[in-house]
C-alpha cells in the first residue's frame, strides 16, 4: 500500500522501462523507415496509464530517432469504439456482468481440486472459523462504489495470486515475496482461472460478442494504413490501450488458435494461455514493407512473427490487398460498413453490441 499511495494505474519503474525499450527496438528494427520518413502519429485512451504508456514508448523512440515529427493525442471517456470500446457496448457490459459465461466460469472454479487449493492457501492465511464464514458467502468485501469485489475463497486466493504476478514488475520499488504461499501446482491452477476467466468474458467466448466489439479498433486499423501509405513522410501510427482491447483484437484477427470458440474448460485451456496473449507491455504491430507498386504486410505479437489467417508463399509477408480484403469484409459482416465514422462507429456500438 505504501508503493501504490499517489501512484495507483500507473507504470512501475520497471514498466515505464519495457514500454521505452519497445519504442527503442522499433526504431532499431525498423531503421531504413525512420531514416527515410519523420511523421508519428499517437494516440491512446483517456487513462493516465495508457498515455503514460504512449509516452515511455515515444520516449524510447525518440532516443533512437531525434528528427521525428510526432503528434499525441488521446480518446475522450466513453467518446472512444477503437481502443475502449467495452466501455460502449451496452449489450457487452451486460454481457460482461451477468452472460452465461458466467455458469462456466463459476462451475469449474467450484471443482474440487480447486477447493482443495483454495483451503490449503487461504489456512496459511487465516483461521477455520473465517473461511467458513467466508465459503458460506457471509463475508463479502465491497469497493468504495459499493460494488462486491470479493466474496468467496477463491476471489481471495486469486488477489492473493494476482499480487504475486504483479510482484515481477514491481522489483525496483521493494522485495515482494508472494511465490512462498503457493505451491507449483496451485500456480498452475490460479493461472488457468485467468485464462479461463479471460478467454469467456473477454475472447472469443461462448458468443461472439466480446470479440465483435473490437471491430472498430480493426477498421481504423485497415484505414489508417491506407491513409498512412498516402502519406509519404508518415512513418508510423501507434495505438495504446489495456488488455480487455488486446485480448479481443487478437482473437479478431485469428492469431493462432486465439479465435477457437468453446464452452468445454480443457479446450478453452488448449487454445487460450492469458500469459502469452496479453502479458505486460503486449502489443500487435503491423508492418509495411513495399517496392513502390507492390505492398506486402508482416504482423508481429509481442515482436514475434505470426500468421494470418490466409494462405501466403511468401510467409511472414502477405500482399496488404488480400489482408485488407479479409478483414474489411468481416468488419462489414459485423455491421460496421467501410464508410462509417468514429460517431457512428458509437452508435452502433450503443445500439447493437
């Protein structure tokens, strides 16, 4: 609590480094187009840590590149479909609190290994007679909005869980050590809850909706890149947002097996790992390369190489027509036309999802 005073939603120390080492490797990696090009444009979302964020990476790619010409700038609360759109949908947010995901979630977190693991941590923890009370649901801890945040054993091991991944970011203000209440087996387990718990409100679901809502953020992708390639002296445009837009925007563009819809945990446990789809400074770059007629496209997951979902002999390129072909005809699908903008790109987010 003393580390969070005056800094709650902000980067870590180690955090603000990730984030301006990404800027730096960009600019690296990607030296003969920050040479030849000094226009970046940046936007992030209306959080303090989401400009933060923009800014660390800005900074990092400014020590690289000192000629650059970049313009910030940030999406009004509840005025953003690209990179909150969760915050929109109404259906969604709904969906997101009281869906059929829930039933899933709730009946494989009951099994009896987790209950087994819940009591064996929570007893270092805390006396029998409170984790009665607390598996009876007499106890329930509330947030300052009234909203109940924790209310069961398995809510408090997975905060006590959330400390300890929180704890690797957070090496430079202070020794945490919260790996000592677990034992490898009960990590793997809080870990699969994650992923689970993601996947179903988040991913590709039990209904399309989470991963429909991210449509938007897909067709500014796709027209951004074509105004982008208009521009001559553009070198990049950066988005910076959180993890509920990552986790959708991947499994929307059908990175491996990110998009595989199921109700069945083990299959939902096969396909979707949270560590590897939204870890800390997760990011999805699309790049550009061309000859002057012809532009071909890579994708990048956290700076590695991955597919897209269409056939290519040239892989990891793919010619950038054929791409932008596939996914602006499924936004299409989805009820975002190609000429929609960012007011109606919000009202049919209100009214549809």
């Amino acid at each position: 609590m003393k580390v969070e005073e005056g800094n709650y939603g902000l980067l870590t120390i180690k955090g603000k480094k990730e984030l301006e080492n990404i800027g730096r490797r960009t600019a690296i990696n990607n030296e003969k187009l920050f040479t030849q090009k000094s226009q970046i444009i940046a936007h992030a979302t209306y959080s303090d840590r989401a400009q933060e964020s923009r800014d660390e990476f800005l900074k990092g790619l400014t020590k690289e590149v000192n000629s650059l010409s970049v313009t910030s700038s940030f999406y009004d609360e509840f005025k953003d479909p690209y990179l909150r759109p969760y915050d929109i949908a109404e259906k969604y947010i709904a969906f997101e609190e009281n869906g059929e995901w829930n039933s899933i979630f709730e009946e494989y977190t009951k099994r009896e290994v987790g209950k087994k693991f819940d009591k064996e941590v929570l007893s270092k923890l805390m006396s029998e007679k409170f984790f009665n009370k607390l598996e009876k649901g007499e106890f329930k801890l509330k947030d300052e909005s009234g909203k109940v945040k924790l209310k069961n054993p398995t809510e408090a091991v997975s905060n006590l869980y959330n400390l300890y991944i929180i704890s690797a970011a957070l090496k430079e203000e202070g020794t945490f050590e919260f790996k000592k209440y677990f034992t490898e087996e009960q990590l793997a387990w809080y870990e699969s809850i994650i992923s689970m718990e993601d996947y179903l409100q988040k991913g590709p679901s039990i209904t399309s909706l989470p991963t429909d809502i991210i449509a938007p953020l897909v067709k500014e992708m796709i027209d951004s890149t074509e105004n982008g390639l208009k521009n001559p002296k553009l070198a990049g445009i950066f988005n910076f947002a959180h993890a509920e837009t990552i986790i959708p925007l991947v499994s929307f563009l059908e990175i491996g097996t990110s998009n595989v819809s199921s109700n069945k945990p083990e299959e939902i446990l096969k396909n979707w790992n949270a560590s590897e789809v939204s870890p800390m400074g997760a990011n999805i770059q699309w790049l550009i390369y061309s000859n002057g007629q012809n532009m071909l496209v890579k994708m990048l997951q956290n700076e590695k190489e991955v597919s897209f979902p269409i056939k290519t002999s040239t892989y990891p390129y793919y010619k950038w027509e054929e791409i932008k072909l596939y996914y602006q005809t499924k936004v299409e699908k989805i009820g975002f036309s190609k000429d929609s903008n960012l007011e109606k790109n919000i009202e049919i987010l209100k009214t549809r999802f």
